[in-house]
C-alpha cells in the first residue's frame, strides 16, 4: 500500500481539508488569543507604572526631593523594579533611564544598554514622565524586552501547538486510509471472486453500522436478489424444457400422424384443430411465463398507486359468481369496505382472479369458496378459503413453483403456472402469501401492508 495511493483516497483528502480548515481556525483564533494576551500586558504595565508614580508623586510630596531620592534609590534594589529617573533643571538626580531622553511629560519609549558579557545589549523601556514640580521631573518605565519574552513564548507554544495537530492529522488521515483501503480491497478481491463466478461469495461486513458497512449490506442485497432471479432462470430454463416437451410432442406427433395416415379433407382437419389447440395452450403457457417475468422486473413498482383492495375483491368474485353457481360451486364474499394498498390494480385482480380460479379448478362440485378481505394485526388480509380435499402437506411448500402440479391436479386442465403468477405479483408488493391445510379444505392468505384504513377497521370473526 504506496503512499501515492494513500494520497488519493478519498478519507485522507477529507482528513487533509479537515486539517487545513483547523489550522486556518486555529490561526486566526490564535491571532485574536495574542493580540487579547498582548493588550492585556500592556494595560498591566501601564497600571504598575500609574500606580507607581503616584506613590513617588506623594512621596514627593510629603518628604521633598531627598525622600524622593532615597525611595527611588530603595525600589532600584528590588529584584522586580522598575526603572526611574529623578531629573531637575535638565540633571539627573537619580534612576537609570538616560536624562536627555526625558524632554517634557507623558509616554514615551527609550533604549538602555544593559552590561553583559558581550559588552551590553538595546534595551527598549516605556517610561510615564510626570513634572512634580519646582522643576522636577519623574520618570517610571519597564522593560518592554519581558513582554517581548511572552509574547515570543506565547508564538513558538502556538507553532508548536499547530505543528503537531499537523502531524497528527496528517498520521491520522494515513491510518485512516490505510484501513478505508484495507476494507475497499476486501470488497475489491470478494467482487473478483463473483466475477469469477462464485456468485455464493459475499462482500465482508464488520457490522459496525458504517458507511462501508451499510454499502456492503446493499450490495450482499443485491446480490441475493440476483442469485434468486439467476436460480428462477435456471429453474425456469430447466420446466420450460422438462414441461413443455410434452405439448410439443404431442403437437409433433399429431401433425405427423396427419400427415402420414390423413387420407380426407375430415381427417385432416381434424388434425389440424387439434394441433391448434395444443398451440394455443403452448402459446397460453408463453404468455403467462411472459406475465411472470414482467412482474418480477422491480421497474414495473414505478405504476404503483392507491388501490382499493375491497372494490377489486368484490369485482373479482362478482365476475366469477355465476359461471361458479353454474358449475355447482358456492363462491361467496366477505369484504370489509375501504380498505387500500399501494400497488398496480391489474396485477391485484389477477392475483385475486388467479386464487379464485385454483380453487374453482382443483376442487370438487359442491364445495365451499370464500374470498375475505378484512384489516389485520399487520396490514390488510386477503384470503381465499374452500371445504375441498385439501393440499397434501408435502405438496404445500410447492406450490408456486414454476409448471408445478401435485398428483391429484394432473388430470385437471392448466400449466402449473397460476400460483406462481400469484407469488410473483405478492412479492412485487411486498405481500406475505402463505398456503394452510384447514382440514378440510385449504386457505389461501396474503397479508398487504396498509397504508389507509377506510370506516371500518373491524375484524372479522375468525381473522388470522
């Protein structure tokens, strides 16, 4: 892992601007900081020195210019003194600042020489002049060179201070890349290994809830939603050619057993109406795979809009209502009104169509069906429930399986594709479906999530 590579990455430019947006806060609060501390300095230098020129200035007073003298002389001595000058008619009297530059009252900045060892060095002081009278002239000042120090150690604690946090913001933003790139190569050779064709490997998620994490998790998604649709086309590829064969043999063998036994125009129509109708059922089983499909595609969630579900049900078994009576069946409904989902209402009817039909087909005459629609613990209810034979248990998990039919169905009309219609538009519509052995007899649930309860949100007896 190179460092131009780190460079690069994303979190260490963030780190980086995140670095540069500090030091310029840093430095312009450091700025206000110095200029605060160096105000504050020179407003207590200034007091110290009124202050003690006023106590000199009563000195004067109260003891004459020989008191004055001796007290100058005495604060000299003091480890922290300031620095005097007792002038009178141009002559220094006492102190140490330099007569001449004590011209006429008030502030003003002078430089001393100071001995040292390398023969004596500037030195700025600010002096107070204060005329006491009878020709006298005060003179209370500091040393400008102790501010200096300060604000000199307030400046390299500052530099460091910004020297560091650059350091450390800069070994942090490396850190943090190296770990960013560390979890991008991760997903990097886990995105190779699908690639090359392990389509069961997943990107690796620490489960720590971060950003990565949380596109890790998108992505796993993804995927498994891919594998299923990659598995449904295998199925699918795998009952076209095993379910279908049948039809086309027969259609096959129809047309030429026509043409090597039709001998009349009778004959050969004959023939040919059948071969028609086995078209017409492979044309059928086309459409509804077609049907299938389209409803799988996530894009057709697009359409959707508020739908009544209770509207659709009673539309749905009105319709059926007098060929099933006709036909020896008992199809009734029981709806509780004004209840809504978000979906596509063609699909809805034909899902409700679908279960409706199932049941007229695989059941007895005589029996019993309802389709209830009613406001549940989790959203809105629709099931389709009949008194036939039933579905054996070990059918049950089957039951939408693409071409899928249980023994007891094969001499009965229809391509096995009706429940999986039905699957395919629940998930669409995030529905839970689920098939019950209710002895006897078989129910048929699929659970909507509501998003509107209209006047009534009563339940019905017997809800699930």
């Amino acid at each position: 892992m190179t460092w131009p590579r780190l460079l690069r990455t994303v979190s260490f430019r963030l780190a980086a601007l995140y670095l540069l947006l500090f030091t310029a806060s840093a430095v312009v609060l450091g700025a206000v900081a110095f200029q605060a501390a160096r105000t504050t300095l020179h407003q207590q230098m200034a007091a110290r020195i009124d202050t003690e020129t006023a106590f000199l200035a009563d000195e004067f007073h109260t003891g004459g210019l020989d008191r004055l003298l001796a007290v100058v002389r005495s604060r000299e001595r003091a480890t922290d003194a300031l620095e005097y000058l007792v002038q009178q008619g141009g002559k220094r009297l006492g102190g140490e600042i330099p007569a001449s530059a004590l011209m006429r009252p008030g502030w003003t900045t002078v430089i001393m020489s100071e001995p040292d060892e390398n023969g004596g060095r500037p030195e700025p002081v600010r002096a107070l002049v204060s005329d006491l009278g009878n020709g006298v002239l005060l003179g209370v000042g500091d040393s400008l060179t102790r501010m200096t120090e300060v604000e000199e150690a307030i400046t390299s604690a500052f530099l460091w201070t910004i020297g560091v946090a650059a350091l450390l913001g800069i070994g942090g933003g490396a850190l943090l890349s190296r770990a960013f790139l560390s979890r991008v190569d991760a997903m990097a050779r886990a995105a190779e290994a699908i690639i090359d064709g392990d389509i069961a490997h997943r990107l690796p998620v620490r489960g720590i809830d971060d950003d990565l994490d949380r596109l890790a998790g998108t992505l796993n998604r993804m995927l498994d939603r891919i594998s299923t649709l990659m598995e449904s086309l295998r199925q699918v590829s795998s009952d076209v050619a095993h379910d279908l064969r049948t039809p086309l043999s027969r259609l096959y063998q129809r047309l030429e057993d026509a043409q090597a036994h039709a001998r009349s125009v009778p004959e050969y129509d004959t023939a040919v109406a059948a071969a028609v109708r086995e078209a017409e059922g492979l044309l059928q089983t086309f459409a509804a795979l077609l049907r299938i499909a389209q409803v799988e595609g996530a894009s057709a969630r697009t359409g959707f809009r508020t739908v009544d579900l209770s509207a659709v049900a009673e539309t749905v078994v009105d319709a059926y209502r007098p060929d099933a009576e006709a036909a020896g069946y008992h199809l009734t409904a029981d709806v509780t009104p004004d209840l809504f989902v978000q979906g596509d209402q063609e699909l809805l009817t034909q899902a409700i169509a679908n279960l409706v039909e199932n049941a007229l087909r695989h059941t007895p005459m005589g029996t019993r069906i309802n389709v209830r629609l009613l406001h549940g613990a989790t959203g809105v209810v629709l099931l389709v429930e009949d008194d036939g034979p039933g579905v054996l248990a070990a059918d049950l998990p089957r039951l939408t399986h693409r071409f899928y039919r249980g023994e007891p169905s094969r001499a009965t009309p229809g391509n096995g594709l009706g429940l999986s219609l039905v699957a395919a538009v629940a998930d669409l519509h995030r529905a839970v479906l689920t098939f019950q052995n209710t002895m006897p007899g078989l129910c048929v649930r699929l659970v909507f999530p509501a998003i509107s309860v209209g006047r009534s949100q009563t339940s019905k007896a017997g809800a699930a």
